[in-house]
C-alpha cells in the first residue's frame, strides 16, 4: 500500500515532495486506513478532566476549584477548544474522569468518575493499582463508543489543575530526564515558583518506587491521565488516527508506547507546547510535531488547531489532479 | 487599541499568553483593524501566472509550457491551491501576469498580461520600466478590485516556471546576502542542476548594475513578481491583512517593503518555504513564520494552509468567554 499511494502522491500535479509534510500525513493516514481514498469521519476530541491531590502542596497557581468551572466552561461552550471544535467541525466530549465536584447530568458530559481528585502523592500514591486499571478500562470503552459511531479520528484533551506535576513526573520516570527538564512554568509560575515545584517534583521523585509504566502511571496519577491512556490504547487497537496535543496528552501517550509500541504508526503529534518538557518528550519517542505556535493550554487546542492541517493532507490526496489528468507535463 | 486588546486577551479564560502566537495574531488583527473584534471578510487569494525568458538557459527542470499548463490547471480546480482554497472558503483568482499562452475567458481568470513572458536577463533586463510601472500598478487596481468587494485579507500565490531564479537575483539585490545562500533547488535540481543554476545566476549579477529596489524588480523581473508586488502595496493601503506565502511571493515583498517600510504592520508570514533562501529573506525582514511544513510549491498554498489559524485567533478574541463570563476563578 505505501508504495502505490507515493506513487499516487507523486504523480499529483507538483514538483516531487513539494507539500512536504503534507505528503507524509497523507501516506501515513492511507497506510493506517489501508486505502488509496481515506477519509475523515466524525472527528471527536474527548477531554479528560481530573482534580489532584497535589494541589494541597501548592504547585499550581490556580486553585483546585478551577477543574470544575472549566469543566462547566466546556459544557457552556465558552473555552479555547470549544471555539476551536466549532470552527473545525469537531465532536466535542468532555469526560468527568476524577473531578472533585458532583456535576448535573448535561448532554457534553460523560460521567466516568473514579474518585474525587487523586490522593496527595507526598503521602501516598495517587491511585490503587485498581483505580488506575478501572481508569485504563473506562478510557478504552470510551473510545469503543466513539469508534462504533463511525468516529476513525480521534483527539485527546485534557483538564486538571495539578496535572503538569504528574505529567513531569511520568516523564522522569520513563524517560530519566532529569526533573529540573521535566518541568515547566505550568499555567505560569514565575522563577520562584517554578524552584520550589522542582524542589517538590525531585523529593517525589525519590520518595516512591514505582516497579513498572503502569505502575507509575498509578503513582503519579492523574485520573485523567490514565483515562486518557487507556483511551489512545483502543483507538490504536481500532486502527483509527490518533490526535496526540500537548505536554500532558504525551505523558499518558509514553505510558501507552511502554504498552503498546506500534502505537506511533497510528499518531499524529499535533503541536509542540511551550512547556518546557514536551520537545523532549517528543524527542524521546522520536516524534516530530506538525505546530509550533507557543501555546500552552492543553484541553486538546493543539489537536484542534492543527486538525485542518491534516485534513488539507487528504484532501489533495482525494481532490488534486495528476500531470495526465490535468495535462501537465512532467519533469524528464 | 493595543492595550484594551491585549486586556481583552487577558481576560479570557486561559493561562496569560497560553495561546502563544494565536494570541500575537489576535493582537495584529485587532490593531489592523482598529477593533475589539476584528472579522475576515471574503478571503481571497490571487495567483500572479507569467512566464520567464530566462528559461531558455535551462535554469528549471520544467519545460515553460507548463506555466500555462499549471493555469489551466487552477482554472480546473485540480492544483493544489484549489484544494486548500475549497477547503478554506478562499475565493481565488488566477491573473493571468505574462504567460506565454492566449487564454480564453474563463470565469476564474483575470486577464492582465503585460507581455508575453520576459525578456531573457542574460541579454537584457527582463522588462522595460514602463512595463514594471504597468505591472504594479494593474497589480494595485486588482486589489483595489477585491477591496471594494468587501475582501479584507488577501494572500498572493504565483505559477512560473524559472521565478525561483528571478527571486534569488532579487533577494540578493535587496540584501547582499551572497548568490549561493538565496539559490535553492526549485521544483527539484539535484546537486549538478543546482551548481549550474548558482553559476548562470552569479554571472547575472555581476552583469546587471539596478540602481533602485524598483530597477531590481525590472531587472530581474517576473511580470507576475512585479503585479505581486503592487498588489500587496495597495492592501497595506487599503487597510488589508496580508497574507504572504512563500520564496517567490516573499521576493516581491522585499521590493514592497523597500517602497512602503509600514506594510509590516498589515502583513502575516504564513509559512517558511523549504526552498533555500526563504529563511533567511524572512530573517533579513525581521518576520517570523507561523508553519514549517516542509513545503515548497508556491501557488500561494502556504497562505492557504495557515488561513485557519488566522482564523482561530480572532475566533478566541470574539468567541471566548472571560473569566467573569465562565465563573472562573482567575489566579491571584
């Protein structure tokens, strides 16, 4: 299949290789759907939300209470990645996933509670071996769900005040980046709040031994985090395209590579952050994102705002005309 | 303006400056447009088409027919700036600059040719100085044209077997920036077509002595680089946003800026062309691109991939709910 669509793209009317990336968007996408004529259909983001029980120690300078008023800001439509959803003809689903707030039932709402918030990883590991795996599970259901509605591209969001001190610290622990690397401003500490969560990160980091990924995965938590993982796991066992955005989307991804490792062949790393950590993430994994707008926001806007991207990738594949077709020549 | 912009940034309901460039964009727009909540109305791209004398030395690997073949191709919606255009809602115009061809009507075409192909510079300059004053000022009526259609963001895009060549002997005009460094391989020389193109371009300099940037583009020419030229100085004018695209169209910038130093106030650079020298013209300019994909096919396809994110960064000015608005405890 790969060579009879290069060959497809190569024969579209332009000098060879000159859409760059978007020849090799439109070469993966057709390989992982297996057609010389993919398609894009029901694209949906879901949006993981969780609190953590880190918050207590201060490494965010948002309070905790701001999870659930952004969680009620998606459902009221008024966030980044609902503007961005809707501009782009995305499904958007936002997940409870651990979030310390007991929401109504409203029709963007999936309730997939595990737990109010994680425990405090200074005292004890953020979830059991139990929740992580009920959070795992719940994730793949959910993306079977979206799967079995025709849904073959899939975007991964997330929530969670606290979120990017479990993310760094899955990050060290995969990857043994030193912590000082692994972390970022966050939503935006300043130089003495950015020390002082390093120095909070590095005595977590010594404190637990987690034994394997998911056993980190556990420890460092993030409902959200695991939710998400176990959501990108199905959607690659369902061969569909998988939306990778952000810092905290790619530590649930690292976790999920140690899982399932042919998982890259069906991921597209939006955006890079500008959180400090996710270039070496990326590198890591080996992984060259398509955007690099110096965003830092997470809800999955880096998958969003680069969803058109790879559309136009399929969309020349389908829609341009070949030199014959067109009665162009071509190069000698 | 500036300042109750950026607090109307500000307030939204994200980390301060978490959408990065889409925040920068948002900021330029609103100031063009001397509003709280700017809007794109009828985004239009026009395809400058003209043919180069300086073919016949055998500086591109794609025989001069093509040009022609290529605006049929635009006039067939097969071209990869159909593609993109579609997908965007961009309404596009091919304008037929120089080609070497007689067109008949066509909806889609403007007719505009101030002569069939230019001269070849190894003999002489590529057009008269009054056929470079025709070609910038029809460039100008044809903006003019859009503007008073209610278009108020334009991208440029060019066809034209051989304008690499031209390009790289205006940019090294414009910038002293040494032949070798603004010589790239095109629609695709390999080494050996690429060490012949660099030689047959240094000994056109040294030939030629253009007193002015206006000379330079008379020199050097390219009917549809020069019509590009004073289309992008009447949508400063006019108060537009400009969409700049690639090498080619970059080229015709240079000369832009030279004439009119504000048109960097109205202008956004949409993508950095793989094609050598494009780095470092938009080094020299002082502009920072929004995509690096890799690309280098011209047509204006670069302005049309990044017309959605223009797109998204006054959707979050206008669309966002404000920290008050979502109930969102902002941090301290």
């Amino acid at each position: 299949m790969i060579e009879i669509l290069q060959k497809k793209i190569d024969t579209k009317t332009k000098p060879l290789g000159a859409l760059g990336r978007l020849e090799e968007l439109a070469l993966k996408i057709g390989t992982i759907q297996n057609t010389l004529e993919p398609k894009l259909v029901n694209p949906t983001i879901l949006v993981f939300a969780g609190d953590h029980g880190l918050t207590e120690e201060g490494v965010s300078l948002y309070p905790r209470e701001v999870t659930f008023q952004m969680v009620m800001n998606f459902l009221n439509g008024g966030a980044a990645i609902n503007v961005f959803c809707r501009q782009h003809d995305i499904r958007l689903k936002v997940v409870d996933a651990g979030v310390d707030h007991d929401f109504a039932d409203h029709p963007g709402l999936i309730h997939a509670k595990i737990g109010r918030g994680t425990q405090n990883i200074m005292n004890r590991p953020a979830m059991s071996a139990d929740e992580c795996n009920k959070a795992i599970e719940t994730g793949r259901s959910l993306t079977e769900k979206e799967y079995d509605q025709g849904c073959n591209i899939i975007g991964f969001g997330e929530m969670g005040i606290g979120n990017t001190s479990s993310a760094s610290l899955i990050m060290h622990s995969l990857t043994r980046i030193p912590i000082r690397d692994c972390v970022g401003k966050g939503t935006g500490h300043d130089e003495e709040g950015l020390k002082k969560k390093i120095g909070i990160l590095e005595a977590l980091a010594k404190k637990h031994k987690p034994s394997d990924a998911i056993d980190i995965l556990a420890t460092y938590g993030g409902f959200e985090i695991a939710m998400m993982c176990g959501s990108m796991l199905a959607a690659r066992e369902k061969g569909m395209i998988l939306l990778i955005d952000g810092f905290i989307a790619t530590s649930a991804f690292l976790v999920a590579i140690e899982i399932d490792p042919k998982i890259m062949d069906n991921s597209i790393f939006c955006h890079i952050s500008d959180e400090k950590g996710h270039r070496s993430m990326l590198q890591h994994i080996g992984a060259d994102a398509l955007l690099d707008m110096g965003m830092r926001l997470g809800e999955g806007t880096g998958a969003a705002i680069a969803y058109p991207l790879i559309k136009s990738s399929i969309n020349f594949l389908n829609e341009m005309a070949s030199f014959q077709e067109a009665g162009v020549t071509d190069k000698d």
